[in-house]
C-alpha cells in the first residue's frame, strides 16, 4: 500500500472479527522473530554493538573508524553486531570478518537502503519485520555499544541504551560516542538545556556515555570497563 492509502486504512471502521484475526496472526509472527533471535544469540558469546549510518561511503573517514573499531574488538576476543545493512554496518560487520571474528547482523526489512552486507557470517544473519524486536536482541546480547555517526535510527539506538541504563533496566554497561565534531552539538543542548535548563535528567547521567575521537579510546574504554570486574570474552 502507498501511504496514502495506509493512513485512510488506519482510520476505517472495523469489525471485531477482522481486528481479531488481524492481531492474532501478527502475534504469532513476532513470538517467531523473537525465538529465532534468541535461539541464534544467546550461542555466539560477548559481543559489542557498531552503530552508525547506512549511507556513509567506504570512502568516508567514519567507515574506516568503524573497521578499526571492530577489528580491535575481535583482537580482543568479542564479536561485533552491527545492524547487517551498508555503511558503518557494513564497515562493523568488515571489520570483524576480516580479522577472523564474529561477524553478527540484524537486518530490517525496509522499502529502500537496507540489504544485508557480504561480510556478516552465514549462520548469523537474521532477518526482523519490526524494529522493537530488533532492538530487544541489541540491548540484550550487547555487552557495550560503538555509536558513530548516524541518522534517526542510530539516535533512537543510543537513546534507547541510555534509557534503560538510566531507569535501571539493564545492567550498567559501556556507551562510547566516536566523532567528537559530530556529536558535541547534541551533547551540549543535552547539558545546557536538558540538564542545566529544564532539570529534566541528572548530572549522573552524563557519565552514561563516553565521548572519543579514536578507534583505541572508544574500545579501551570498552575493555577498562570489564578489566575493573575481571571480565574476559570466553570464545
């Protein structure tokens, strides 16, 4: 359907029968996405989520970072998710496969720019009609988080991380920002208006995150953090 014809089907009259058998069939597709994705994650071990742009170039300066940041993490012994697409995906997913780790994509079927890239594993590529699942299985099978530079989709994955950490969801866990000109804007509104104006989050929740500019400091961070608890990958 166009959009259009999306929105005048949002506000048609329905009968019980038709949303009834409507929801019911949706139901059994996402408990399908979610067993599927629990069943192939919960077997490949710690791993770090790479966010970032899917229309960022190979040639771009964040791609490279993207690599860099994936091929230390596998030195490391952790397995790099990215969201399967082009892009920093791409770059994450390269990163990894290329330095013999871990190579973890979770796609999402969209009208146009998502397809999954060649250098995911083959037996760890799955596929999502729904968001929500999606990010369910980030923040779950995630032991930290790589944000570079993105659209609308990396801000609500980041924001999505720092919320649960921040309401006591999840567990306390590393969020590291690379490219500190592209991310100083929106964490200076955070901290003046956000913060300082409006009182609407906590000064702790500035320490949440960590902003870097290199691939070595976003995964030292990463690998400090779990150093402090005497954490290892056990791959």
């Amino acid at each position: 359907m166009t959009s259009d014809e999306k929105i005048r089907n949002a506000f048609e009259n329905k009968n019980w029968q038709e949303i009834k058998v409507t929801d019911s069939w949706q139901i059994f597709k996402i408990m399908a996405e979610f067993v599927d994705g629990f069943e192939k994650l919960a077997k490949i071990g710690p791993c770090v989520s790479i966010f970032g742009s899917a229309r960022t170039s190979n040639e771009n300066k964040y791609y490279k970072l993207a690599e860099d940041c994936a091929r230390l993490l596998t030195e490391r012994g952790y397995g790099v998710i990215s969201g399967g697409g082009p892009g920093i995906m791409e770059a994450a997913n390269k990163g990894a496969f290329e330095a013999g780790g871990k190579s973890v994509g979770l796609n999402i079927e969209l009208p146009f720019e998502q397809f999954h890239n060649k250098y995911i594993d083959r037996d760890k590529i799955l596929e999502f009609d729904y968001f929500f699942i999606r990010k369910v299985m980030f923040m779950k099978y995630s032991q930290g988080f790589i944000v570079l530079p993105g659209g609308f989709g990396t801000m609500d994955e980041m924001f999505e991380a720092l919320t649960l950490i921040q309401t006591g969801k999840v567990a306390r866990f590393p969020i590291v920002l690379v490219g500190k000109s592209y991310w100083s804007g929106l964490i200076d509104w955070v901290t003046t208006t956000m913060l300082q104006d409006e009182r609407n989050i906590n000064e702790d929740d500035l320490n949440l995150f960590r902003m870097v500019d290199t691939a070595e400091e976003a995964t030292e961070h990463i690998f400090r953090f779990y150093d402090k608890y005497v954490l290892k990958p056990n791959f």
